[in-house]
C-alpha cells in the first residue's frame, strides 16, 4: 500500500515540477467566441470546510495548521501518513498554485513516514520542494493577509 502511495506522489511531485509559476498569455490568434465550459465543483464528504469556499486565503490557513501538525509529530509513521491523507484531501479541493503547496507537503509526509518504519533520513529534495512551493505561494498569501509558515 505504502509503495502505490509513494509511486502516486512521485507521480504528482512529477506534475507539480513540469508547472509553471506564472501562465503565459493566450495567443490571440486562436481564440474563438465560444464561452469557456463550466466545470462541476468536487463536494466533500468531510464536515470540514473545503479551502476553496475562502479561496487563496483559507488554503493557505489549511496549510498553515497541516504544517503546523507535520512538525508536532514525534516518530509516529501512521499520524504522518495521517498528514499525507488530509494534503491529498485539500490539494484536490483548491487551484492554482495552492496545489503545488499540498502536493509537496503530502510528498514530505510519505517519505517522512517511510524514513520513521525505515530508520533512515527524509530525502533533501522533499524537504526543498515544500520549501519552493511555500515561496511560490508566498504572495499570494500575504496578499491575503496570511503567512506561510515553515
């Protein structure tokens, strides 16, 4: 179960990396006048308030406290594993760059995890990632009036 878990992060760390911060601009010439699709919003089964009802600040809250969990934890594989889960839950309730903030913490979480039943270190390049994806989304967030902490 772990190994599909991992594989599936890796998986998302893959998309996340091929993203660009910034989105360039349309080409006009391909433009049609045809309105955009709506797309359905995901419910949630949860009673836990989606970080897309409040937007760019509420995930960025939502990341906050799942990080803020992340750091209590003392050695405990199943309660990181536990932060993986609640990552992936948000990640796919919010856009933009808010993902990538989800998908890092949730790819930190799984190898933290495995480095707990392993005994071995946390990989530099998952701790790097959050690091990146805090920043990128720095902004953002204190244009929200929220800091993203570490």
């Amino acid at each position: 179960m772990k190994r599909i878990l991992a594989a599936a992060a890796f998986a998302s760390l893959a998309g996340l990396t091929a993203c660009s911060v910034s989105t360039p601009a349309p080409d006009t010439s391909t433009l049609t006048s045809s309105p955009a699709p709506s797309q359905p919003t995901p419910s949630r089964s949860s009673d836990a308030p989606a970080p897309q009802a409040g937007g760019v600040k509420a995930a960025c809250e939502q990341f906050n406290a799942l990080y803020a969990e992340y750091k209590a934890i003392q050695g405990d594989a199943n309660a990181y594993e536990d932060i993986y889960f609640a990552a992936q839950d948000a990640k796919d309730a919010v856009s933009g760059n808010q993902k990538g903030l989800f998908t890092s913490l949730s790819v930190l979480s799984l190898d933290r995890s495995s480095a707990v039943q392993s005994g071995g270190e946390v990989d530099q390049a998952s701790k790097d990632l959050v690091r990146d994806a805090v920043f990128a989304n720095a902004q953002e967030c204190t244009a929200e009036g929220v800091t993203l902490r570490l």
